[in-house]
C-alpha cells in the first residue's frame, strides 16, 4: 500500500464517491499502523469538475493527451527556432486537437455523469493550452492526478503547486517510438460569446419569472395586509365602543350604589318608625284595659 497507487484509485472513482473511498482508504492505513499514510491520504483534495474531465481524458483517451504532450513539443521547437511556417501549420493542427479534445470530453463527461457546463469547458480548455505550453504541465495531465484546472498557459509559468494531487507524480513508461498524431475532424463547437448569450438569456428569463412571482406574491402580501388591517380596525373600534359601554354602566353601577345607600337609611328610618308605632299602640292597649 503506497500513496501514489492510492491516489491513483481515488482519482479513479466518480466524484461523488471520492469522500468516502478517501475515508476507506484512511481507515485502512490506519488499521494498517501506518499513521503518516492515512494522514496523507485524508489530505488528498476532491478534484473539480474540470480536473474530473481531465482525469477521465488521462485514462480513456492516453493517445489524445499524448497527442497533445507531442503537439506542444514540437510547438515549443517551432518557436525556439523562429520557423514562422512550422508555426503556421502546427497552429492548425493545435486547433483541431482542441477542439478534440473538448468533444471527447463531453462525451466522456456525459457517460460519467460528470457536469460538462461552460464554465467546466473552459477548465478542459485552459488545462489543454496548459500542457501544450508546458512539458511538466503536459506530464501531470497525463498523470491523471488533478485536483483542479490548469492556468497560466502564453504567460512563461505553468503553476503546478495546487493543482497536482502528488507533487512527485508519476507516468506509466511508454514505448519511445515514432508515432503520428490522430487528428480527427469533429464539428466546430458551438461560439462561446452564442453559448454566453444563451446562458445570459436563460439567466434574464429565470430573473423575469422570479420578478413575476415577486409580483405576485407582493400583490398577495398587500391584500393579506389590507384585509388584517381591516379586521384590526374594527377589533379597536369594537373595544373603544365596549370601553364607552363599560363607562356608562360604571356610572349606572355608581348611581345604583348611591341610591341603594339612600335607600338604606329610609328603610332604616321606616324600621324605627315602626317598632316606635308598635311601642305606642301596645301602651294604648294597655291604657283601655285598665279602664275597663
């Protein structure tokens, strides 16, 4: 068990799958007493879509990409040379293998279920025009160990640091023999500033929709609003009229009371009046009787 056929494997599986053969793999080396292993596998980075496609290219299509390692050569030799008319026919055959290169990608993505968008084409792209400029870029395309795209390409420096998964990446020897480049013509790709109006036109209709929809959930908002604002209304007007209820039976109540006090003191005044009436026809009685 080494790092480089690790990761070999990783770089292998569909990308949704990466995680957790990486946490299999870690749990292997670490059930394996090989702790520095494990700990340089967990760090092996998930690639991106791009490195995915390139990825794929290194282990389906290994002439192509040595198409490309070949191409960007004698490019390179052309230049160094200053032979305009080698330049002139070599950029030909550099377009071709692009756009080859980018068909074939497609077409590799789309069986792997890979995302093939514009943004992951041009990753494809910059990764190509990458190795053609550079033979260590060319090496680690063909490596098959990428994390993500490559860039730099024209500008005299190809980073490689964050995008190599193993620094000391390793091909597999190849016979060293003459070989002709498999330029096949394939359909010109669709004009990139077409494909980013269509994506812009797609991204203007969602933003129509979804203003629409703003729209109409505003509308619905608004009547919602209005129709709780009404029954609110009403809700305090009720309660100001049953505070104006409450103040006049308070005063009733109030008048009530007093009344009943009133009241009290006459059937207290009565009550006396009587027993005194009472006291007096009994004396009266008594008077009579005596007479008699």
């Amino acid at each position: 068990m080494d790092l480089g056929s690790i990761a070999h494997d990783l770089y292998s599986v569909p990308p949704e799958e990466f995680i957790a053969a990486r946490k299999e793999s870690v749990a292997a080396a670490r059930t394996a007493g090989d702790l520095a292993l494990s700990k340089a596998i967990g760090e092996l980075r998930k690639p991106s879509s791009a490195a995915v496609v390139i990825n794929l290219l290194a282990r389906n299509s290994e002439e192509l990409l040595q198409d490309v390692a070949d191409l960007g050569e004698e490019l390179r030799e052309a230049q160094e040379q200053g032979d305009g008319a080698r330049l002139r026919e070599l950029n030909g055959e550099r377009k071709t293998l692009l756009r080859q290169v980018a068909v074939e990608g497609a077409e590799l993505a789309s069986e792997h279920g890979v995302s093939f968008s514009a943004a992951v084409a041009n990753g494809v792209d910059e990764t190509i025009k990458a190795a053609l400029a550079s033979s260590e870029a060319a090496r680690a395309v063909q490596a098959g160990l990428l994390v993500s795209a490559l860039s730099g390409a024209g500008m005299g420096f190809i980073d490689l640091s964050d995008s190599v998964a193993l620094p000391g990446f390793e091909l597999n020897p190849r016979e060293d023999r003459p070989r002709e480049r498999r330029l096949t013509a394939v359909p010109d790709l669709p004009d990139p500033k077409v494909a980013q109006e269509d994506a812009a036109r797609d991204l203007v209709a969602e933003a129509v929709d979804a203003a629409d929809q703003a729209d109409t959930d505003l509308k619905e908002s608004e009547t919602a609003y209005e129709a709780n604002e009404l029954a609110r209304a009403e809700l305090h007007q009720r309660i100001d009229d049953l505070k104006k209820e409450l103040q006049t039976l308070q005063e009733d109540a109030a008048e009530a009371d007093a009344d009943s006090r009133g009241l009290q003191r006459a059937v207290a005044q009565a009550t006396k009046a009587r027993d005194t009436a009472h006291k007096e026809l009994a004396r009266a009685r008594e008077r009579l009787d005596r007479l008699s």
